[in-house]
C-alpha cells in the first residue's frame, strides 16, 4: 500500500472532484485524486463505435452554464451547436405523429393555452427561490408536501397540458415519475435554469456540445493534474478528526488536512467513517436517490431524416421514446440520434430480453421516423443503473418532503469533510455546470479554511480562483 500526504484528498475524478483538485493545485495547494473507476469524467463518459462518436453520459452545454463555459474556455476548448434545423415531431396518444414548428406543440389550442399557464405557473415560483437556498422560498413547506403530479392538477384540469409539461421534469431531468417527488424540487430545478421557459426550450437547454466531448473536459483537467489522479483506487473507508483525514483506496493511502467528497449522495454509504457521520448526514443522504433513465443511441449510415427536412426533435409523451434528437457528432459523415426512455418506462425495458428490448426501442423511433430507423449500424443503450459507481441517472434528488427538511445541511462540512457535486449545486444543478460551479465552491471553502482567510459566501463558482483570489 503506497502512503502519501497531501493538502487535501479528492474523491472521485468527475467534473467537480477534478474541478476542485485543479483549483487547489492552482493556488498552491497538494492534492491526490482517488477514482473507483478505470477512468476519469463520472457521469460524463463517451466512445467511439464504428466511426461514431458516442456520448454515453452528459453532453450538452446551454448559454446559462456559465461555470462550465469559464472553465472550457480556461482549457481553450471550443463546443459546436447542435443540430436544429428543420420540423420537429410529435406523436400524440391515439399513435399520429405530427410536424410542426415553433415552440408549441402541436396540440389543442385550450391545451397550449393550458401549458403556458402552467409554465408561467412555474416561472413566478422560480422566480422567487434563490436556487442555493430552496428551503428557503416561501412556500417552501407547501410545495413540498405535493407531488409535481398533483401539483399540476391543482392548476389545471387538462390532462395532456399536465402531461406535456410534467415530461420536462420528470421525464426529461429528474428522470421520476411526477407522483414521486415534490413541486419545490421541481420548481429548483426550473430554478436552477434561470426559469421554467429555458427548461421546456430545446434550443436552449440543449444549445451545443463540446468538441472532444463532455468527458474530454474532464480528460483535460485530469492531464493538468498529472500523476495526482489515482484511478481505480474506491475509497472505502475514511477516517477523519478535527485534525485531518487518511483516506483508504486500494492501492494508495492518503493523509490530508481536508477531504472533498465528490462522488453522487447516493454512493456516500459506500464509504465506512471512522468516526461514523453526525446522525443529521446520516438520515440526510437517506432521502437522496437516483433516478432512472436509459440513453439510446442509433447510428445509421446517414442522417436520413435531414433528407425529409426533419431536425431529429421528437417528442411524445406517452411514447416508449418520450424524447429524441439529432446527436450527429461535428464532422462525422453517418447519423446519430439520441433518445431518451425515463424511470418506469426504463424499468418495463429492462425486463425484457435483449433482442426484444432493441426490437421495442427501435419500433418506438421508427413511430416518429419512419422504417429506416429499423435498421441501425450501432445500436447501444447507456445503463448508468447497473454501474456500481453510479447506481443511476441523471442526478439524485429528494423525495416528498425531503427538500425543505433535509436541503439546509446538505452542503455543511462535516469536519475535514466537504461534499461536491452537481447532485448539491443551486445554479447548475444535476448539469455539469453545476458539478464545475462546486467543485470550485468547495476549494474556496478549504482554501479559506487552510490559510485562515474569510470566505465569500456570494461566490458562485464562475469564475476561477486563481482569478478571484489575483
């Protein structure tokens, strides 16, 4: 067992435990990395299938990320927008797909009237929540005691108009469904979007991607850090006091003044803490969980629905696909879409053999795109819940209820312990921006703690320390 002592020890190399890492090497601080996996990027991970780039985890940058923008453009990385021209689809319950397009689905004027009710609905409640401090909105109490399913009802009797806007959250980000979580989480993560209106735009959610892809970002970062990442090095067991950490992977030991935790809130029990945590983290992390959602990826020849003037935006609510789009990779000559298949739905997938899985899957495209979908070069299914490291996606979050008990001490240090991840990010949340966003936050914190200074709680994790602190 190699021993080593440090400033601070990191555990995870996803984007906020690099992001951390880098930040504290920056402004002069030792650091070691530990990652379970044989790899660095978390939740972000991508591969190159028959001349198709694949991004199986996190891909998308949109103009609010602004933490994320920051740190790509410290790297000089450059990011490409994605593809958007052409009709979107959308394919009702009784099985008709329809073209259109604009904003609005193509839906019953009373139930587009319906749905922008609800989104305004959403836009006033997120205007008035500070995304860092959710617990503190005020309804906090109310919106928590609700399911977003419920809630919905309660503000409309339009069935479709509910369902059309509850894919954007449940569906489509916390990957739930409606009836399990509450309307203040759902309204922190209109929140953390700037508003209810960038959630449900396409265009702006989903505004480009990155040029080596989301992982590259993290591959970057961890060649900065050099022989300071250790991979394949799960940390199981901490020790810890005022005085410091030993952290225990399997091949290396590291002693450190402070420890980042940096992995998902529904892996911190993998961790044995020694002394165990205070109970409130205890039962906290309790009330965290993932959710479920399997990426499809189909690679065809070529992207054949540009040919019929087709963007690759489809959407359906009460589809076995909800959601897919054009995920051609810049500069690549065949087709690639992405779709989307979310919790129970996921669940029904899953249970199937797996010819009978991609046969359902494909039919599902084939209903907005027609038989050429059938026959893929590349098909493959992102399955982050069967990966012991990860346990889920996209993100965790609370269930009824546990926001506005639990949110306050989600953020405390432990000690020597801090906690970083999107999974706890205000702006930015379960986004790699918001991963960026705390890891920074998270060196600042131990920066001040290790040289004595005062730290500033209005620091959003946008700029770089190093900038800061100049």
């Amino acid at each position: 067992m190699k021993q080593i002592e440090r400033d601070v020890v990191i555990i995870g190399a996803g984007p906020s435990g690099l992001t951390a890492a880098y930040e504290l090497k920056k402004c002069g601080k030792t650091v070691a990395v530990l990652e379970a996996r044989d790899r660095v990027g978390g939740r972000t991970w991508s591969e190159e299938m028959e001349g198709a780039t694949i991004e199986i985890g996190g891909q998308w940058i949109s103009p609010d990320q602004t933490g994320l923008y920051s740190l790509i453009n410290e790297l000089g990385i450059e990011t490409f927008e994605r593809y958007k021209e052409g009709k979107s689809l959308y394919r009702t319950a009784q099985g008709e797909t329809i073209a259109y397009e604009g904003e609005d689905f193509p839906v019953a004027p009373g139930t587009v009237a319906e749905m922008n009710k609800l989104v305004q609905v959403m836009n006033d409640l997120a205007a008035q929540m500070n995304p860092d401090k959710p617990w503190d909105h005020p309804q906090a109490k109310e919106l928590d005691m609700i399911s977003f399913h419920h809630f919905l009802r309660e503000h409309s009797t339009d069935e479709l108009a509910c369902d059309n806007v509850g894919l954007f959250i449940a569906g489509g980000m916390l990957t739930k469904p409606a009836h399990t979580f509450s309307a203040l989480q759902a309204v922190l993560m209109a929140s953390s979007a700037g508003s209810f209106d960038n959630l449900v735009d396409e265009d702006f959610i989903l505004d480009r991607r990155i040029v080596g892809t989301m992982q590259g970002v993290s591959k970057t970062v961890a060649e900065r850090l050099g022989d300071d990442v250790y991979l394949e090095n799960p940390v199981l067991k901490l020790e810890w006091s005022e005085d410091g950490v030993i952290a225990h992977g399997a091949t290396v030991s590291v002693k450190a003044k402070k420890a980042v935790i940096a992995v998902p809130p529904n892996l911190y029990s993998r961790i044995s803490y020694v002394p165990a945590l205070p109970r409130k983290q205890l039962i906290t992390h309790q009330h965290q969980s993932m959710g479920l959602v399997i990426k499809v990826h189909a690679v065809y020849e070529t992207p054949f629905w540009r040919e019929a003037g087709l963007s690759g935006t489809c959407f359906g609510p009460n589809s076995v696909v909800q959601e897919l789009y054009d995920n051609t990779y810049t500069g690549e000559s065949t087709g690639t879409l992405v779709g989307f298949i979310s919790d129970v739905d996921a669940d029904a997938m899953w249970e199937l053999g797996e010819e009978e899985r991609k046969s359902q899957i494909l039919q599902g495209i084939a209903d907005f795109l027609g038989d050429k979908a059938l026959e893929p070069k590349v098909f493959y299914l992102s399955d982050f819940g069967a990966e012991e490291w990860t346990r889920g996606a996209y993100a965790t979050s609370y269930d009824l209820g546990g926001l506005s008990r639990f949110g306050s001490v989600q953020n405390d240090n432990v000690g020597p312990l801090y906690f970083s991840s999107s999974d706890l990010a205000g702006e930015g949340y379960q986004h790699v921006d918001g991963a960026v966003r705390m890891g920074r936050r998270s060196a600042a914190r131990i920066i001040a703690q290790l040289e004595g200074s005062s730290y500033d709680e209005s620091y959003d994790g946008v700029a770089p320390l190093d900038k800061v602190n100049a």
